[in-house]
C-alpha cells in the first residue's frame, strides 16, 4: 500500500486482523521492512496487526532527495498512522528504526503504546570520519557495492551465512538495491541523531534490546538509552550482532512477546 506525501509516496504493508493491536514496525539503514520476516508470523498468531513501513528510498517508498533529519522520518511514521486512524501502536525499531521510535515516543507521546527499541542508540557518537568516508566512497562509485561486505559483517555472523545462504543473500540483495538518495538522506539523518536530552521526558513503556556482539551499535549505546528513559528495561542477546532478530530469532521473538504482553497488560 502506498500513502502519497508531496513529491513522492511511502510504501507500507498492514497484516493481520482488524480488531488487533498494532505493533508498528521501523527497519534499518539499507535495508526495508522484509527484514521483520522471521517476526510476522508470531505477531499474528497472536493477534496482532502487523504495519511494517520502508522508510525514504527504502523498499518500495520514493527516493526523495536528502538530506533527511530522524525527526523527518518519525513525522513520516506518524503520517501512515493518520492515514489509517491508529492512534496508538506498539513501536518496535531497529538501528534508524530506532531511532525513529526514539523521537516518537518523546515528540508524539500520544501515539505509542509501547516502545522496543533494538540494536540503536539515542545520538550518534560513532567514528564520524569513517561513515563520512563511506558516503564519499559510495557517492564516488555511485554504487553501495564497495561497503555492501563489512555492513553483512557487522549484521551477521559467518554462521549465519553458512547455515542460512539463501536468506542472508537476500538481506544482501535489499542492501544493494537500497536508492543512492535514501542511503545519503538517512545517513545525515544518523549522524545528526541526538535525542538523548529528550529521553527523559519519555512516559511510554520502553524495552532496549541489544546484541553483545554488535560493532555498529554496541551495548553501552543501548545501555545509556535505557538510563535516560524513566524505568527502561534492558535485555542483551548473547553473541548478537546487529540484526539480533534474524539471526537470533528464537530468542528475539521470545523476548518481543513477553515484552508486548507486559506492555497490553498496562492498557
């Protein structure tokens, strides 16, 4: 399904029935809302409706010119949300998608139920002159070929590929087709991320979810979001690295349901 917004549409897929509660979900930097696959089906075995978005130049959403702020994208969030008349929902994200919760849950603390927010950090305070490289490298080749490698890497473990070729191939694939305007828009929208001075004032239930593993978004990152906010919980998943939730999805999914079912408890 596709909302129309100014000079271009955002992409969205709603499953599940219409009397359930909505858990909302926001994906990563080059990647879209297929990377939630391995949590669908649990969601909807329990009754829940599903709304996974792709963000700006992401998936089947337009590659609106950059640069793109957090704030912006959240906006976006909220936009499908009218559209459709929720005016609440679970909020699960990851990396930007959670960072993009983050700024939900402090600017629109009206619209969340819950937030999870997974594998992210609440400003960036990453080597800046590495990812500034990685933007020049990419705008230089016009292509995300150069960087497609370390970024799997960083997401997943050699295990995984040899155990999983054919899903981790397609992580791969949607890396790659990811627009050269989404990646440079949402890449200045990460690097200018600071939502950490608003985080206390968040009210919504909040989990933190990180990898032990993870290099991109490394658990003191997740650790601090998890302070900021008024009675935070935190979870780690052992030997998890960035993308806990396809590579571990056992465990991921275990933690995603006790959390959602604590969170419903309180509405």
């Amino acid at each position: 399904m596709l909302l129309v917004r100014d000079n271009g549409h955002l992409h969205y897929d709603l499953l599940g029935p219409a009397s359930g509660p909505v858990v909302c979900m926001t994906h990563s930097l080059t990647s879209d809302s297929g990377m939630w696959a391995e949590q669908v089906p649990i969601l909807l075995a329990a009754g829940y409706q599903v709304l996974r978005l792709d963000m700006r130049g992401h998936g089947g959403s337009s590659p609106y010119p950059g640069p793109y702020t957090i704030e912006l994208l959240a906006a976006d969030v909220v936009a499908i949300l009218d559209s459709l008349g929720f005016t609440s929902v679970h909020l699960i994200g990851l990396s930007m998608g959670g960072m993009i919760g983050q700024v939900l849950a402090a600017d629109y603390p009206d619209r969340l139920l819950s937030l999870m927010a997974c594998a992210t950090t609440s400003r960036w305070d990453g080597d800046e002159a590495f990812m500034r490289g990685r933007i020049e490298t990419v705008r230089a080749q016009k292509s995300l070929g150069s960087i497609v490698d370390d970024n799997m890497w960083r997401r997943y473990s050699p295990a995984y590929q040899e155990t999983h070729g054919p899903r981790w191939m397609a992580l791969r694939e949607t890396f790659l087709g990811t627009s050269l305007d989404g990646y440079f828009g949402c890449m200045e929208a990460i690097l200018a991320h600071n939502v950490s001075g608003r985080l206390p004032g968040v009210t919504a239930p909040t989990l933190v979810v990180a990898g032990s593993d993870d290099v991109s978004t490394p658990p003191a990152s997740n650790q601090e979001i998890a302070r900021l906010i008024p009675g935070a919980r935190y979870v780690e998943i052992p030997g998890g690295r960035h993308f806990p939730n396809v590579e571990f999805d056992d465990a991921f999914n275990q933690i995603m349901m006790d959390w959602l079912s604590r969170a419903d408890a309180l509405h």
